[in-house]
C-alpha cells in the first residue's frame, strides 16, 4: 500500500514537473476536469440555436474550489474553430501563460486538447470563466468559478444554509458566427433579444413559469452569488419581497450593508446573503437591463421547501437613471478588519499611502477605418497577433510581431483617426500606477484587467482632471477585477504592477473589445527568475513566428 502511494506521488510530481510549475508548492490540493467542448442545439428564448457546450450542459459545470488549490483541466476542443478559455478575475500569479487570451496562449485546435494548470494563489470569492476568443463568448461556454476560504481563515459572516451560483446575462439568439460576419462586415450586433439568468430566461413557450432554479428553508440564510456573463448591458437584480446583504466583491470582502436591488455592471460579481424569513411559497428572482432605451427582463424562481404558492405576478421595480447606479456604488466599502485569502485583515494594505509613480490617462472612442466601425483606446484599436504577444516577447522576436507603447499616457486629440495594430503598453515591475478611463460616449462602458485586482479610488461626471484627485476613496475602496464608467463619465483606479507577464486590458463589453477596445500591459522582471515568474509549460502551444525556434532557456 505504502509502495502503492509513493508511486503515485512520483507519478504527479513529474505531472508538475512536465507543466512547468514545480515552483508551485506541491503540498497544496489538486482538483482535476475534463471537458469536451462541443456546438448543441438550446432553446433559451424560444428559438432553436446553436450554442457552445462544455461536457453537454449550458451554462457550463461550477469550478468549486479552495483558496491555492491547484486547478487542472483537460479542454477537449470539438469545435470547427481555434478556441480558448479564460478565467476571469484569477489572477495567475506569476503564470499568464494560463490566462487564456490571443495575447498569451496560442490557441487550442479543432480537434485537439490542452490541459490548464493554475493555482488560485491567495484568492477568495466569486468568478466566472467562459471564451476568449473571437465571439465564442455569444454562444456559451461559460461558467461559475468560486475560490472558498480555507477552513484556518475566518470568514465574516457564518456558513450559510447552501451556496448557489446566479449566472445573469443579455443574449442573443443569432448564432456567434453570424454576429461574426455582422462586425467584419462593419455593422453592429445591435440590441440582444433577451436576458438569461442561469441559462434560461424563466418563462417557457406558452408563458409558464420555469422549473424553480433554488429552495430555501424558512428560517435559514443563503449565499448567491451573481455574476453578469453577458455581452454588453448592466444587469438590476433583485428578489421578490427579499433584501440582500452584500458581502463580497469580486474576490474582497466588503462592509455588510443590505440592499433591495444591486446594478452588476458586465464582467463583475457579487455575493449576497439572503434571509428566508418570509412566508413560505414561491418568490422571483428578476434581472432586467439598465441604461438602455429598450427594457429586457429575466425572472427565476426561488421555492420555500415544501412550497405550492406560485410567486406574485408584480414584479419588484427596477431604479431608474445613472445616479441612482453611482450612489449605490458609492455605498460599497471593503472590509478592513475581515481577513481574505490569509489571515491578516484586508485593511493592512494602506493603498492609500503609496506614491503614485506613473498616470496613465485611457480615452475609448469609436470610428470607421476603410468603411467599417472600429472601437478604440487613445485611438488605436488592438489588433490580435498570430503568435501571441507573450511568446514572441519570451522567444526574443517582439519587435518582428508587434511594437511596444504605440500609444501614450495621454489620449490625442479627438480629431487623431483611429489606427490598427497590435497595443502593448510597458508597465515597469512593482510600479504603483493610476489609470485613468474616459468615456465621452452616451453608452455605459466596464474595463477588466487580467492578472491583477485594483483599487477603483474615484469615479465622476465629466472629464478628469487632477484636481478629481481630491475626491477619491484613499481608505476603503473595494479591490477588485473589473470596473464601471458611467456614461460621459470617468473611473480612476490604482495598483500595483507585480505580477510578472502579459495582461489583458479590455472591454468587457465584447462587441467592442472585438472591435479592438483592449490592449495588453507587458510587465517584465528584471531578473529571468522563478522568484517573479514562470518559465513556458513545456506543454504550452506552440504557434506562429516561434513554432521552429529553440525553446529559451527556463528561469532559474
């Protein structure tokens, strides 16, 4: 037996050791996955489409795991198309060679697999993965990521009844390929046709409400948390006749104030409790759009255990305007005495007291070059690379595939057209930087930013200037991963840039990161060592410019 047990922790040492990760401590869990990607036909809407499947289900199965497990899976591609994943909001310490993205990982083939080896290092909370590429994103494949707190660490709050994952999201029901041709063309996607929440919308053909989605038990408290996988529009939710206290925040534990409805702006989430103290029967959950002239609304159903009451008809009403949106963002507070991923509190880290050394300023527009909309940061628009950024930088061929900061810290003026290319900006390692992002346009707009969570310090009306400095948030901002700005507005964040790789700044609104709304931030170790960063997997694609060059030789 004992015999038995040494050889298979021989047997998963050289599995570390094959993927190039042996600096992750192999003391630390594993938890493993296969998934074969496949198209299904669903009906979400009504409407027979065509719809990205992972192992058959839609949405996709939930990644359960535990502050720095080790997370393997096996990604199957029976697809037509190159595909990959991303796992946003995980911030692949050290590892952007896992991140997912045109500019990191070459993508994985029709009909073959690749397995993604990542630690969620020093990490709690809520996630999602789903597609990176092209628009994948608009047929499916996506997922709930939850990263639990280890039983050492306290947690704020006591463990709740269940824990359920609430996937909310605009959709459309025209198929990821035709949206495709509809933006190489040089049109737009135009509005979706509906919202999903967890992959269906709550009502059938003939008008009946869904099977109920969650039960609770009078007397007891749950845990939801909401994410917003959808394409382009902020999402209200709220539930029938319930209240929500807020708790977490894209991977931060936040100040515990109760809400009737929370705006989750595409790309975020958001962990709510709920108390199950009203009468016992049905009640809806609803999920309808904001910030837009038409008005699209999902319901589910959540049953009190052993109930036969169908909900209320009378939906709970959505707020209405921006400012109702700022207030409520302006409420959220991080949690300075909860402890995170380790048990020091959260509030330790006095970002507020560190020197900023560089501001970049972040300016979207959008244009038309040769005839077809482009979308735009500083007046470039990205354009994605047949060998990803990250390996022609580590294969020592960059300046053959792309050119570093084409594009300032300052925005030019309006009037500059909009240029194609490849956008990657320098970021020196350990730099404490403020970003500015501009939104001039009339539309809402949320950035993400791979590999990192940031300090959202400010956020205002009008253009920024450095008097806005004043009014910003230097004490209890909640870290987190992706970010709003309101229309014609601006929202300022602050971090520090030490996580070694390349790094996706985008649009989470995809039509527009597709369009070129993204750039990727290169930060580079002075030292080729392990203690900073990764060497590449030796079981990394290889693909483009760097496909017959020798392998550079591994950190040390």
């Amino acid at each position: 037996m004992r015999r038995g047990r040494e050889e298979g922790e021989a047997l998963l040492l050289a599995f570390i050791a094959l993927l190039g990760l042996s600096a992750v401590g192999a003391e630390d869990p594993y938890i493993y996955f296969t998934w074969k990607v496949t198209y299904g036909a669903i009906s979400p809407l009504g409407i027979p489409q065509q719809a990205i499947l992972i192992n058959g289900e839609f949405p996709g199965p939930n990644i359960n795991s535990t502050t720095n497990n080790n997370i393997v899976v096996n990604v199957f591609n029976n697809l037509d198309e190159p595909f990959l994943f991303t796992w946003n909001g995980i911030q692949q310490r050290k590892n952007s060679w896992q991140d997912g993205t045109a500019g990191s990982t070459c993508p994985i083939p029709p009909g073959q697999n690749y397995t993604y080896h990542f630690q969620v290092k020093d990490q709690i909370g809520s996630y999602v993965y789903f597609p990176s590429l092209g628009m994948h994103r608009a047929a499916g494949g996506f997922g709930g990521l939850r990263v639990n707190s280890r039983l050492l660490i306290p947690v704020p709050f006591a463990d709740p009844a269940d824990d359920y994952t609430v996937l909310i999201g605009d959709w459309y029901t025209k198929s990821h390929k035709i949206l495709t041709k509809l933006l190489d063309s040089g049109r737009t996607i135009g509005r979706p046709a509906g919202v999903l929440i967890n992959g269906r919308s709550g009502k059938d053909s003939a008008g009946k409400d869904d099977p109920p989605l969650f039960t609770m038990e009078a007397g007891k408290t749950y845990r939801y948390r909401i994410c917003n996988v959808g394409m382009k529009v902020t999402l209200n939710f709220r539930i029938q006749s319930h209240t929500m206290k807020l708790v977490e925040m894209d991977g931060s534990h936040t100040m515990q104030n109760v809400y009737d409805s929370l705006d989750v702006h595409v790309g975020q989430c958001l962990s709510v409790l709920v108390e199950a103290t009203q009468a016992p029967k049905d009640y809806y959950m609803v999920a309808s759009s904001r910030f837009t002239k038409y008005t699209l609304t999902a319901t589910g159903v959540i049953r009190y255990a052993s109930s036969n009451i169908p909900p209320s008809p009378d939906l709970p009403a959505a707020p209405v305007g921006w400012a109702w949106s700022f207030n409520q963002w302006r409420s959220f507070r991080w949690n300075l005495t909860a402890s995170a991923a380790r048990p020091n509190p959260q509030g330790s880290y006095h970002y507020g007291n560190i020197n900023i050394t560089r501001t970049i300023k972040l300016v979207n527009s959008v244009g038309h070059v040769n005839g077809k909309r482009r979308y735009a940061l500083n007046a470039v628009s990205h354009e994605d690379t047949a060998t990803p950024l990250k390996l022609a930088e580590y294969f020592g061929i960059a300046d053959k595939v792309f050119k570093y900061d084409i594009i300032g810290d300052d925005p030019p003026a309006s009037t500059v057209p909009i240029k194609i290319a490849p956008n990657v900006m320098n970021a020196t390692f350990r730099n404490f930087i403020e970003i500015i992002f501009e939104n001039p346009e009339r539309s809402m707009q949320a950035y993400h930013l791979d590999g990192y969570s940031f300090f959202p310090v400010g956020m205002g009306h009008g253009k920024w200037t450095p008097e806005s400095r004043k009014s910003y948030n230097l004490l209890d901002t909640v870290s987190r991963h992706t970010i709003q700005v309101y229309q014609r507005s601006w929202s300022a964040i602050m971090l520090t840039f030490d996580n070694a790789g390349m790094w996706n700044l985008r649009s989470e609104l995809w039509e527009r990161r597709y369009l070129g709304q993204q750039l990727y931030i290169s930060v580079l170790s002075p030292a080729r060592s392990l203690r900073d960063e990764y060497s590449m997997p030796e079981t990394a694609l290889i693909c483009g410019d760097v496909v017959n060059l020798p392998r550079p030789p591994s950190y040390v």
